[in-house]
C-alpha cells in the first residue's frame, strides 16, 4: 500500500519582457504560440495537445521522456482578463497517478518597453510524487522558454 501525504508549497516567479502584455498574452493563450514555448526538454516527445481557452474551457498536454511514462498537464480556465491575468488550476499526473494539484495564477504588468509576468502557483503535491523545488525549476525554464519565444 503506497502511503499517503501531501505537501503543500507556493511560489512566485517574476519575469520581464521586451514585448507588450498584448503580445505575451498572445503567447500563453494560442495554442500556436503556445506550443512553440509550452514544452518538455529537448528529448521530450509530446503526445497530446489541446487547447480550449476561455473561462471554463480546458488545457491537456502530455508527453514522456524516451523510454519513460506519459506525464500530463490537465488545466481548467478559471478566470481570464484580456492582456491582464489569467488564472487556472491543474492536476499533473505520470501515468495514472496524479502527483500534484495546483492553482496557478498569471499577471501581466505593462513596463517602459515591455511586460512584467508575475507566476503564483500554490500546490499541494501528493504521495511524494514531486515537490515545490522541481515544479518550481521546472516552472521557471518554461517562463525562460517563452522570453525566447517573444524573442
């Protein structure tokens, strides 16, 4: 029998771009540009994309390392304010057990000749399964990802 805990962690990661709120929410709610940031590491192979954006509307991505289990990001849209915020919740899940469930909020805040993101996730991570330290190295080499999609 596995044994059962929970562990609860929340972070905030700070990023600014050289790019308008228009064009960095653009990044995070097309799927297009979405997926051109939105993905594993260089030997990530992703199974599964979809993408319904809007309040009460869904996110699936899976993927798997080669060799390794499917890992899938499931996501609900909760709130969204055009170029200003969007907030959502999600489970992560390798194979069928789900290791963490999160809310996660995101702010645009325009700068002088950019955008100021601000990432919240609160989470409560399951069974041992992951931990704040790798969601939050994990949560950061995204956001590094999509500064060098909004080049």
């Amino acid at each position: 029998m596995t044994e059962r805990s929970v562990t609860h962690a929340t972070f905030t990661i700070e990023r600014t771009y050289a790019a308008v709120p228009s064009r960095v929410f653009h990044a995070l709610s097309d799927k297009a540009a979405k997926s051109r940031w939105f993905v594993g590491p260089d030997e990530w192979r992703q199974e599964r994309f979809e993408m319904d954006f809007r309040v009460g509307g869904r996110e699936v991505n899976s993927g798997r390392p080669k060799g390794g289990e499917l890992h899938t990001f499931d996501a609900i849209y909760h709130d969204i304010v055009e170029d200003q915020r969007i907030v959502y919740s999600y489970d992560m899940h390798i194979g069928d057990t789900r290791i963490s469930v999160s809310l996660a909020t995101i702010v645009l805040i325009p700068e002088q000749g950019g955008t100021r993101l601000v990432f919240t996730e609160q989470a409560a991570f399951l069974d041992g399964y992951d931990d704040a330290g790798n969601r939050e190295r994990g949560t950061r080499d995204l956001l590094d990802a999509l500064g060098r999609a909004l080049g």
